[in-house]
C-alpha cells in the first residue's frame, strides 16, 4: 500500500503533464472541433483575419462541402491518396521488414553492419528523404534515365510525381460500401479464426458483426446516409478517383525510409523468441520452413499488429515527405494533411481547414483506438 | 513541476525581450539566398542613418513567400506583428491584412516625401483601398515577358512571336525540329502562363474587368481564354516533365535550346545575368508575352505598417528609406528587379543592365495591370482556390467547366468586383 505522501508526491509529479495535455492537446482538439462547426473564413466578407473575428456556427456546413462540393474535389482525392498510399506503405514495410528480419536471422556475416545500414534511412527525416527521392524520381533524369545509362536502352518516361493514371477505378458513391466490405472481411477472418479455436463465445459476436456489415451493404442504406456529390457527372472527369500512379514514387520513398524500423521490430520479436521451441520443432522433424511458418511468424502478430498501428497513423497524417517531394500545389499527389496548410494558412479558410483535421483525427482515431483498447484489456488481464 | 517552472521561466524571459526592444526594428521577409544581399544593402543604408537602431532581419525561405505568409499569419494572429513585413502590393495585402484592420494608413508619408509624383497613378490606385494607401513598393517585376535564345531562334529559321496565332502557326515547326516550343514548370508557373494568356486574350481593359466585375468569369470572353490556353498548352512540356521543373530549370531548357520560349517574370532575367553570366540581348532575348505589347502586368513586393507594432518611429523610417531614390536604387540593381520610382533609373542609369533599362522605359509608359498568382490583382483566397480551377481545366480540356469553376470561386472569395 502507498503512503498518502508518496500519493501527494505522485500526484505532483504528474499534475505539469497532465495540466499541459489537458491544455495543449485535448483543449486544441475541442477548439478544432469547435471551429470547424463555424463559417470563419468561409467567404470574403467580414474578413477572416479582422480582430475579434465573429465565428457564426453552422453546424456540419463545411463538412457536408468537403463530401459534395465540386470545388471541394481535392479532398476527396486526398482522402482517395490517403487510403492506398497506407495500404501499399504500411503493406510495402511489413513485407519488406520481415524479409529483411528473416534473412538477417540467418546467421549472416557482419549481421551488425547490414542491420545499421538498413536502420539508416529511419534516422534521415522525411524532408531529406524526399528531397533526395524527388532528385532521383524527375521526369527527365535519375530513375528515368537508368536503363539508358547502364545499358544504352531506351529511356524510361513515366511521370513519377505528376501522373495522371489511375488503376483501381471506383465510384465516390460506392465507398462506404467497400469500406463495409473490408471492414467485413477483416471481421469475418477474425471470427472464423475464433471459430477455429473453440472460442464460441467470442466469435459469435464476430459472426453477428459480419452479418450486420453484409446487411448495410446489401440493403443499400449507405445512399441514404452518404451526401451525393454536387456534380456526380462532372467528378470523374475532373477528378476521378482511385490509386493514382503518381503516388508510387511517394509510396516507395517512404518504404524505403520506414523498412527498416519495420525490420528492427520484426527482430527484436524473432530473437524474443526461445530456442528451446526450434529445438524442439527440429527434434519433432520440422523442416526449416516449417520452423517459420509454424513457430516463428505465428509468434510475430503481436509485432505485426504493433508495426500496422505504427506505420498506420504515420501514413494517415503524412505531411514532410509529400511537401518536400511533390510539394504542396501538386494535384495528384495531395494529402489531408497538405490540405490542412494550404486552407487554413493560405487561404484563410479556418473552418474548413479544421474540419479537415477533424476528419484526419477520426480516421486516426479509428486505428487507434481499438488498439488501444485491446491492449489495455490485455495488461489488465 | 519542472516543465512548468521551465515555461514560467521561458515565458517571463519572452516578456522581458518584448519590453527591451525600444531601440529595434525588425525586418520580416522571404529574402533569403540569392534576394538575400539586396535586402543587406538596403538595413546597410538604414543603420547608417539610425546608427542608434538594432536592426533585427528576420526572413523565413521560401520563394513567393509561401512559407513566410503562414508564419506572418500566426504572428499577427498571436498579437505579436514584426515592426515591418515583406507583402506583395495589392490584393495580398489589402484583401487579407487591410481589410481586416491591421494595417496603418500610410498616406501622411506619401504626402511627407512627395511619393505621389514619384509612383505611377495606376500602382497608387491598386495600393489604395477605401481611400488609405497600406504600403511601400520597394521594386516591380514585370510578370507578361517571353524569353527566348536569340541564336537558337534564328538557327530554327523562326520569327519571335508577336500574338498567340503567330506562335501556334510556328508552333509544329519546332516541334519538327524536336524541341518543346513553349516551356512551363511545376504548378504555379502554369497559372503562371495563363495570366499572360488571359491578358493576351482580354486585353488590358478585359483583365481589369475580371476584378471589377465587368468581365462575366463564366462567359463566353472567359471560355476563349481557356480555349486558347489548351491550344497553347498543347504546344507545350506539360504532358511530359513540366511539374518536376523549377521555373529556374524551365529557363534552363531555353537557355541551352531543348525548349524556343517560356513565359516568366523577369526575376528571369536577374536569374540568367546573375547566376548564368548571360548579357541580356545577345545569351537570352527578351520580349513581352505575345498580344500584350503596351501592357505591363506588374507586382511589386512592398513594406507596411501593422498596427500596434513596437517601433513605430523606425518603422516609419525604415518605410521613407524604401521610397527613397536612394534606398530604391541601392536594392533594385541587386535583386534585379527595376524600381517603383520612374525616376529611379534615369537618376542612376549606369546601375542598370538593358534589360531592366528596356522594362523601366515600358512601366513609366505602358498600361499597368495587376498579376493575379503575384498576388496584385485577387486576394489569397482566389488565389489558392484558382489551383482548383487549373486543375479542372488540366484535368478534363473542359473550357466551360473551368470558366463556371471560375465564377463560382470569384463569388466565395468576393475578388471579382462587387
């Protein structure tokens, strides 16, 4: 039992912290929030930066303009970035980390030197990182010119930053429907898995979460709910939506740069691992590959999970490296986070720029927070 | 318990500093590198005249002060404005800072150094706003320019452009050659060329008229621009390296012939003398942007007087330096830009290369119309939004689409007239 003195003692020890969390982080959420319910700046008249500015509340205007409005197309394009540049990064980084943990794992000569090397683009910041990417990615040189330089061959032409090709095609009004369906699937996988194991309790619930995700989709309630767009005709021409090409560039200087953090985790996970249990799989006549594939990565989720959450909100709230690659005007490569700049401090549009953050923050939260939350119920178990 | 102490500690230091600046002023700008030693030249002149002054430079890098505006803004927001700071004259200024009540009528200094005779009437108009003038041009840029290499030209057997028609006859003959006729770099440099198109195309009068709201954003004088800035653009590097291009490498690609023109401002021809060691006339020919002979789209970066600033009184002063003959020739030849004062040049014409000389005689005669991505002619907010109608424009070919896109942003940002 603590002393009521070692309580005082604690008590003012952690009072600066959470005083200044309190104030710096959770007030400024409550003022974001609050600010992108109002019209500030959202038109020239009064001024948005006159003294004492009137803020006049209305409710969910600016986000209802970020979902439909035709001059507002650069934000559902970010949004669209936002997605697949997570994906394959954080897809780019688990796969690449881990082959670059195993392959380390193999006993290799001068371990420590490969694993220095490949931690070194983690300690460069983003800007660095895009700074040099951007050299290497121009239109008429680096990359480009590779093939020409070492083997005479034709030139490559692709346009790494400002490409206008887009595979994956979709609807803006079908994309609470494929969220659904992804949240489905991840769902269903969890609760079959469950099932596996025997745990019928939980993966009953899973189950019913399923069922209830494939019914949203399939009763079609989202168009209700779903603001459609200003000029659906209009969109897909201006600004269609789907894995624009000219994110890769991004997506591989950032794998690049964060690979081997990944890999640095992946390893700390395979050497916490006990020899005891390879030695007995060997003994049992497990093959090498057996040993990874049964006792080795069933061990990393733990990591794995650790890795996603990570790399998730670094992706989500991505601001360097795009600035510094692509900058901040260039359409195709645009970012919430970018949009929250250019509205709020060039354009003055207050409300819309924190409606924006606001939005950045949910999507956040929504990786987050389930983490969280597992995690805490795992310790106190 | 100690963070806390730390930021007691921090905080009563900030206070202290506030209270001792009397004897200060503090220059905020985005002259940094290249622009970096004209701004020197010009606090020289001034700390020799207010020897007692600590003068205090504060730049954040940047071009076009793209960083340096958002840093201001949290400045003036946070009620702690530097003594001066570095805007674009026009719209920039007036639609963000003057509106909103922050900026001191300048007008007694105008009268106290005669600067009404010296500025021309049309850049005295486009400082005024409801009858106060709010800053201090120290120099003009002239944003309506074609450069050319002179040699490369008459090797192409071409004829320097004169109207847009021209260069889009003349436009397959270079390509046969295999070089880009017409050159254009990342994002802004586009809205770049299509203020020289829309100027071309409107003429004086009609550019105007957007900001005035006697041209319809969305009518039929509107859709012929776009129409033609596609037909320019096809004639351009834009489907290919156009956006990983500095404006510097876009000159560059002139300068050795890979590419006949590109439309810059003449911060150009400061960039090839300077850095390229070219002489104006014989490394890099020079021309207004087609059909806009006679006219000069013009921005001038310019000082003013936020309120409730520290120093006042050096403040004013550091203002009369930047109007004077004195103060306006010491920097204009070091940032290669020609002087607000028409009577700059002819006071100190040895200061001056031929290029500059050519553009001075063109700002005391010709019609002056506001750049709009300069920020003269159309407040921030048109500004930013206008990368949206770009972009439609770019992204579908659609004239009409850009042209309402066009109108509808002119009524958000209330900077057509009105």
């Amino acid at each position: 039992m603590r002393s009521p003195r070692d309580r005082m003692l604690a008590f003012w020890m952690l009072m600066p912290s959470v005083l200044m969390i309190a104030i710096f982080v959770y007030f400024f959420i409550f003022r974001a929030v609050q600010t992108s319910l109002t019209d500030w700046g959202a038109s020239g008249a009064p001024p948005p930066l006159i003294p004492n500015v009137e803020k006049k509340f209305v409710g969910g205007q600016m986000y209802e303009a970020l979902f439909t409005d035709l001059l507002d197309f650069p934000f559902r394009n970010a949004m669209t970035n936002t997605f697949f540049f997570t994906v394959f990064f954080v897809g780019g980084c688990l796969l690449f980390g881990l082959l670059l943990a195993l392959l380390l794992d193999q006993n290799v000569k001068g371990e420590g030197l490969f694993r220095t090397v490949f931690l070194f683009p983690m300690s460069l910041s983003f800007v660095v990182t895009g700074t040099i990417w951007r050299w290497m990615l121009q239109p008429g040189g680096g990359i480009n010119i590779l093939p020409q330089t070492l083997f005479g061959a034709e030139p490559l032409t692709f346009r790494w930053m400002n490409s206008r090709d887009v595979i994956l095609p979709f609807e803006w009004a079908n994309v609470p429907n494929y969220l659904t369906l992804i949240g489905f699937a991840i769902v269903a996988f969890y609760a079959a898995n469950l099932f596996m194991k025997g745990r019928m309790r939980a993966a009953q619930y899973g189950i019913a979460a399923a069922v209830v995700m494939l019914a949203v989709v399939l009763s079609g309630v989202w168009q209700y709910i779903w603001p459609p767009l200003d000029n659906p005709a209009m969109e897909p021409s201006i600004a269609p939506k789907g894995f624009n090409l000219a994110l890769v560039g991004i997506i591989i200087a950032a794998v690049w740069q964060m690979s081997g953090y990944t890999m640095a985790m992946f390893m700390a996970g395979i050497r916490g691992i006990p020899d005891e249990l390879r030695e007995a799989a060997r003994v049992d006549g497990c093959s090498e590959i057996g040993i990874y594939r049964y006792i080795i990565l069933p061990q990393l989720n733990p990591i794995m999970l650790s890795a996603m959450i990570v790399l998730g909100h670094i992706s989500l709230k991505i601001f360097d490296l795009v600035f510094a690659m692509a900058g901040p005007d260039n359409a195709q490569t645009i970012v919430p986070g970018i949009m929250v700049y250019t509205k709020g401090f060039r354009e003055n549009q207050f409300a819309k720029a924190s409606a924006i953050a606001v939005i950045m923050l949910v999507t956040v939260g929504v990786i987050i927070v389930p983490y969280l939350w597992s995690q805490l119920r795992t310790t106190k178990r | 318990m100690k963070k806390l102490l730390a930021l007691v500690l921090v905080l009563v230091m900030a206070l202290g500093a506030v209270r001792a600046q009397s004897g200060q002023l503090e220059i905020f700008s985005w002259w940094a590198g290249d622009e970096g030693p004209a701004l020197e030249a010009l606090i020289a002149l001034y700390k020799a005249a207010n020897p007692g002054v600590e003068v205090i430079n504060a730049t954040v890098t940047g071009g076009s002060g793209v960083n340096a505006r958002a840093v201001l803004k949290t400045r003036m927001l946070g009620g702690t404005p530097p003594d001066s700071f570095q805007v674009h004259a026009g719209e920039e200024l007036t639609g963000t800072w003057v509106v909103a009540g922050r900026m001191e009528d300048l007008t007694f200094l105008y009268e106290r150094e005669g600067w009404f005779d010296a500025f021309p009437k049309d850049l005295i108009d486009l400082l005024t706003y409801d009858g106060g003038i709010y800053s201090v041009p120290v120099n003009i840029h002239r944003s309506n320019v074609m450069w050319y290499n002179p040699a490369k030209v008459a090797e192409w057997g071409i004829e320097v452009p004169a109207t847009w028609d021209d260069f889009l006859a003349i436009c397959p003959t270079i390509q046969a050659a295999g070089v880009t006729p017409l050159v254009v770099g990342e994002a802004w440099t586009v809205n770049h060329l299509f203020e020289s198109v829309a100027l071309g195309v409107l003429g004086a009068e009609g550019w105007n008229g957007i900001w005035t709201g006697a041209v319809d954003p969305a009518g039929a004088e509107m859709v012929a621009v776009f129409e033609k800035f596609g037909e320019i653009l096809a004639c351009s590097n834009i489907k290919e390296d156009a956006a990983g291009l500095s404006w510097q490498q876009a000159i560059d690609k002139v300068v050795n012939g890979t590419a006949a023109f590109n439309i810059m401002g003449d911060w150009a021809a400061g960039y090839m003398v300077t850095t390229l060691g070219l002489t104006p006339g014989e490394g890099f020919g020079y021309a207004p942007a087609p059909d806009t002979s006679g006219v000069f789209m013009w921005l001038s970066d310019s000082f003013g007087l936020p309120t409730g600033v520290a120093n006042r009184d050096n403040t004013v002063a550091w203002l009369a330096l930047l109007g004077s003959l004195e103060g306006q020739n010491a920097f204009n030849p070091l940032k290669g830009s020609i002087p607000a004062r028409v009577d700059a040049v002819d006071a100190a014409p040895d200061l001056y290369n031929d290029y500059l000389k050519s553009a001075a005689a063109d700002w005391a005669s010709n019609t002056l119309v506001g750049s709009l991505v300069h920020g003269t002619a159309a407040n921030e907010r048109f500004m930013g939004d206008f990368n949206q109608v770009m972009e439609i424009f770019l992204a579908s070919g659609n004239a009409n689409a850009a042209a309402t896109a066009m109108s509808v942003i002119c009524v958000q940002s209330g900077a057509c007239g009105g």
